[in-house]
C-alpha cells in the first residue's frame, strides 16, 4: 500500500490549501528533484566535456539524469533524447524521418491525440506526405486496432498514436497497435505523456519504435524525453550541426544540448518512485512504486466515477470503469445546459483546482461538437491525491451540479 502521509511529504507544494487536481496539466515536483536542481546550480554550475574537475563533475550530473530518464522508460541511455519538450521533439524527429521518405509515402495520426502527435506529421503533408486519420469509436472515445488495421498500406512509413488520451483517460492497447504496424513495415511514435505519470513504462515490452512523455507531469522539471529504437536511430539523418557524427547518439538528435540543471535532477524523480516501492533504493522497485500507484489511483478515482456515471445532468466523455488496466484517474465531463468554462470558477471558490477546455487534443472536442461549449471540464488526478480530498471535490460538485 502507498503510504500517502510519505509521499505528501515529499511534495512542498502540497503544503498549499488547494487541492490540485489539474495534474495531467503538470504535476507538483517531489523534493528530490528541487533539491538536485540547487545541488547541481551550487557545486558546478559549469560547461560540460572539458578536464577540470567541476566539469567532470557536471557531465557526470547530466550523464546520470540521461540514465534515470532512460530507467523511467525501460530504455537504454544512448536511445533517450533529450529536449525542452515534448511538443520541440516531435517536431526534430518529424524533419529528421521526412529526409528517408518520398512523396506519396504515408502517415497516420489520430483524432484523440495532443495536437503535439498530430501536427507535427500533418505538416508533412506540404511536402507531399499522405495523412490518414484514424479515428476513435465514437461510443468509447477510444482508438481500436482493427480501425488501423484497415488503414495500413504498404506506404505507411509511420503511426502516431497515444498510449492514453489527455482527455478520455482510456488506456490504449499498444502493444497489439505496435504489432500492426510494424507488420505492415511501418514505424511508431507513442504519446506517453498523460500516461507515464501513472504506470510503469517498458518500451521493449510494447514493441514501439519512438514513445515519448513530459517529466513535468511525472514529478520532475520541464525536460521532454523520447526512446527512440537504436536501430532506427542509427538510420535515421542527424539534425545537428555537420561535423557531428551519424553513429553519435543521442547527440545527433540534441541540437543546442539540454539543460544541465533540469536534466541532472532528473535522478531526483528515480529516486523519489523507487523509495515508493520500498524501503530499498534500487534496481526492480519502479515495478514496485507503479504497482502501488496503480492501486491507490484506481481506489481514489473511483467515488468520483461513481458520482459523475450516477448525475442525470453529468455525461462522461469514455470509460465509466476505474479498472487501473483500463484507464488513468483523467477525467472529462461536460454538464447539461452549461458551458464547461462556467464549473471550475465554481469549484476555484471552494479552494480545488481543475480546468476546462480542449486541452489541445482540439480536433477530439471538435469531432465530438464540444468546441462552442468550451470543451469538457477536466479533473486529473495523480497518487498524492487523497480520497479525502476527493470527497471534497464529489461534494462540492454535489453543490455546484445540483
Ligand atoms: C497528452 C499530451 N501530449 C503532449 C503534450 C505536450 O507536452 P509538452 O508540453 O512537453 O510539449 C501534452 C501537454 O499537455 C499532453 O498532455
């Protein structure tokens, strides 16, 4: 079991009366991670790759922030690429695939994705790419493999796909849609993003080629990260500068470096996950800590599911089922003769933070005719949430509802 009072300690912005429920927004960092950031700013604060000692020091830092980015995702260090973003590194791979492919060669992207895994690949259709949308079921808001399978072709160089929607909060079968697609000899891009937060990651079990999250909603600072296949990367163009090497990996794919402070406390967000899944620091306890997590979420989410399925006003954008296989606590609602821009004000005045919107998986709101009432209202919750301050959040929606 999770012992909430620990992890609520580890967390100084929690000491804030709110009660932050707009995680999949950004989660709060844990204070291994604060603290790595001022270690790091205070001991050797220095260019990287040069001989003296604090330099050494400093590399030293960065190079074990590559490796917990790396352990986070089950990956080796050299196939992790840093960046500022997620949304910067979709952007460097979509340039770098275009260079190996021709005219007419296709992609498909989705219509419940983060515009972040979507545009980057329709742009390409300018130069002659071919985009093919796969599109959820209306009646789960889910994406189904058989709805790619009759979309492949032999021209399908890539699928962009979400493991979870920022939105719905379903959990996607990727390894069967990664099977797919690389059958029909084409790659993978996976959003982890509103996804790794909540369950542990193993790229080599789900079989994708390119999978990539936000380590500002996993507990840690403002640093994207995405696995890439070695095999891939080693035959994909460099976009650095010339002289960089083509087998100089990741670095090929890090124009301008990363940020050294932000990346060395990276170890901070390991180290925080790994003393929840026991008292051990050390290899095998990220199993454990998401093991946890994953059982704290799916009792936490489940008054609130319960409350929103029950609410004859309430209608529930996806899966009324908290089953922890089947969804993350993100959930949408929108509420009958309101706009969705008129309940979190409500709830802002009894001290809870939640938001609304498209949360810019835009084209998803649009296709459901959500746009011209401000989307849906959104409450995502992590594992520092409490069931207490849950309760709080169905009785003020019991207020605010009617
Ligand atoms: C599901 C999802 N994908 C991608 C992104 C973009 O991430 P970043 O802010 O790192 O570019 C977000 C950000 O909210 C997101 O929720």
């Amino acid at each position: 079991m999770l012992d909430l009072d620990h992890v609520r300690s580890q967390f100084p912005a929690l000491e804030t009366p709110w009660v932050l429920m707009d995680n999949a927004g950004g989660s709060v960092p844990c204070r291994q991670v604060i603290d790595r950031i001022h270690d790091f700013l205070t001991r050797c604060p220095v260019q990287l790759g040069a001989s003296y000692q604090l330099s050494l020091d400093a590399s030293a830092a960065v190079l074990r922030g590559r490796a917990a980015a790396a352990a986070l995702l089950g990956a080796t260090p050299e196939e992790v690429i840093l960046g500022a973003s997620s949304t910067a590194l979709v952007q460097q791979l979509a340039a770098a695939l275009r260079g190996g492919w021709e005219e007419g060669d296709e992609v498909i992207v989705t219509n419940v994705d983060h515009e972040t895994n979507v545009g980057a690949w329709r742009r390409l259709e300018r130069t002659g790419i071919v985009v093919r949308e796969w599109k959820v079921r209306p009646e789960t808001c889910e994406l189904h493999p058989d709805d790619l399978a009759a979309l492949l072709s032999e021209r399908t160089r890539l699928v962009a796909f979400t493991h979870c929607s920022n939105i719905v909060g379903s959990i996607t079968d990727v390894p069967a849609c990664a099977a797919l697609a690389r059958a029909a000899g084409a790659l993978t891009c996976v959003d982890a993003v509103a996804y790794a937060p909540h369950r542990r990651v193993d790229v080599r079990a789900l079989g994708v080629d390119f999978y990539f999250a936000s380590l500002y909603k996993v507990y840690g600072p403002h640093v994207g990260v995405m696995f890439g296949r070695l095999e891939v990367l080693l035959a994909t163009g460099s976009i650095n500068h010339f002289f960089v090497g083509e087998d100089e990996l990741p670095r090929k794919f890090e124009p301008g470096g990363v940020n050294y402070e932000l990346v060395a406390s990276l170890v901070g967000v390991t180290d925080y996950l790994e003393g929840l899944g026991g008292q051990e620091v050390g290899a095998g306890t990220l199993d454990a800590a998401f093991e946890r997590i994953a059982a704290h979420e799916e009792a936490l989410v489940a008054p609130l599911l319960a409350f929103l399925s029950a609410h004859p006003a309430v209608t529930l954008v996806g899966d009324p089922s908290p089953a922890r296989e089947r969804r993350v606590p993100t959930v949408s609602f929108t509420v009958e003769g309101r706009a969705a821009s008129e309940i979190p004000p409500l709830l802002d005045e009894r001290g809870i933070a939640v938001r609304f919107g498209h949360f810019y998986a835009y084209r998803l709101i649009r296709d459901l005719g959500l746009l011209e009432r401000d989307g849906v209202v959104r409450v995502s919750l992590v594992h520092y949430n409490s069931p207490e301050e849950v309760a709080r959040l169905v009785e003020a929606l019991a207020e605010v509802l009617g």
